[in-house]
C-alpha cells in the first residue's frame, strides 16, 4: 500500500501542483517539500489546548490594537488586508520564537510574501514560457519574493543551528521536539537527518505561507458571505455569544 500511495504522487501531488500553481520555475517560490506536512499534523495534535489558548490570546491582542474598542465608533478596513496581518500576527506566535513573532519587520515580510507568492505567479503568466524564463528575474513581484526567500534563510538560520547543534548532541533531539510548543520544533522532529538550512527555511516559508492566506482568504470569503446573507446573522451572533464562556475570556469550542 505504501509503495502505491507513493507511486500515485508520479502522477498528481500537491508537491507536483505547487510548481504549476505559483510558477515556481520561473518565481523561485519555494517547493513543497515531502515531510512538512505530517510533523505540523502531529505537532498540533499533540498541543491543541496550549494552541488554542495562546490564539484566543493573540487575536484579542491584535483586534484591541487595530479596531475601536469604544462603542460607537467604527473604523473603514480592506477585510483582505487586514486578516492578512491578523493572521499573521496570530500563527507567528505559534510558529517561530519570541525574537521573530515581536519583530514588526518580520511580520510585515511575512505578511507580504503570503500574498506575493500568489502576485508572482500571476505576473508571470503575462508571458509566453519561452520569453517567462528570461523576463521573470526582471518582474518586480518576482524580485521581491527571491528577496523575501533569502530574508526567511537569514532569520531562521540561528534557529536552525541551534536545533542542528543539538541534535548533534543527542539523537533523542528530534523524537523531544515533538512535544515542544512551537510550530518550529514539529517542522525539524519531522525533517530528514540531513536536512539543509535551505530546505528548512523554505518549509517554515511554505508554512507561514499556507497559514496567513489561505486562512485569510476564507475568513474574507466567510464574512462576505455573511454580510450578503443578513437572515442568518442573528442567528450566528447568538451560536457566537453561547460558544463564549462566562468569563467572556475563553471560548468553549464544543
């Protein structure tokens, strides 16, 4: 069974649709790699109360530092722009250490680079594959993105020999970062022994990646959605305000 699983991914995978998707031939997007996936799966399993709590935490943060809190008084968004930053505010903290989720620079480059992935793409595309190959390096969108990619590589670098040392220490390094609390610790419990400062990098941008906008976007989608829908918003309300605990600090997600 595992040898046909394996075999079908010849055919379609997410790694293989990835490159299309964003051009990643032309962009240099980073690729999808093939252990990211399961290592994150187990990492949040494994810590879904701590998660919950530090997100329940982090949007009440972000929402009080960005919205009015005053009844009565309202403020005009971009709905798409600002989940966006609130996403990437929220999923930062779970993903890389306090040095990177409290550097404003970091969150506003990983904020970018979630949608710019998608721009560089898109960009691209204007052009003929043949002529693609030689005018990408040129385009703006791409140029920014290969930016971003050398920037995450610079970030996480100490992270990453930090981790590397240690595991070098001990082998038991990676088994005990299963348990760790940080999205970055269940990236590197699941990496190859000889994974690269590049691969890891590139895994830790695909993440923040596939956190900020696709999330993001369906919160967008969701409150649009909603708002042209007004017979079931006091319904919503309702299910909300019974969902929220006493206290009104906590929510009761069952």
């Amino acid at each position: 069974m595992g040898e046909i699983k394996h075999l079908s991914n010849n055919i379609f995978s997410w790694q293989l649709a990835s490159r299309v998707i964003f051009a990643q031939d032309f962009t240099g997007a980073p690729d999808r790699g093939p252990w990211s996936g399961k290592a994150l799966r187990v990492g949040i399993h494994q810590n879904l109360g701590d998660i919950t709590s530090q997100l329940d935490t982090r949007i009440s943060r972000y929402f009080a530092q960005s919205l009015p809190q005053d009844k009565g008084h309202a403020a005009t968004i971009n709905p798409m722009e600002f989940f966006v930053s609130t996403v990437s505010f929220v999923t930062n903290a779970l993903l890389v250490d306090s040095r990177l989720s409290s550097d404003p620079e970091w969150l506003r480059q990983t904020a970018d680079f979630a949608v710019n992935r998608y721009a560089a793409a898109d960009d691209v595309r204007q052009w003929p594959p043949f002529l693609a190959c030689l005018i990408a390096p040129f385009i703006p969108s791409v140029k920014r993105l290969r930016k971003q990619r050398t920037y995450v590589m610079q970030k996480m670098k100490p992270i990453y020999e930090e981790l590397k040392g240690q595991f070098l220490l001990s082998t038991d390094n990676k088994k005990n970062r299963r348990k760790g609390t940080l999205g970055y610790e269940w990236l590197w419990s699941g990496a190859p022994n000889d994974v690269t400062l590049q691969d890891f990098s590139d895994t830790m941008m695909r993440t923040l990646i596939a956190a900020i906008h696709t999330t993001a976007k369906t919160i967008n989608v969701a409150l649009i959605d909603i708002l042209t829908q007004p017979d079931f918003l006091a319904e919503l309300t309702r299910e909300a305000k019974e969902a929220v605990d006493g206290d009104g600090q906590s929510i009761n997600l069952d």
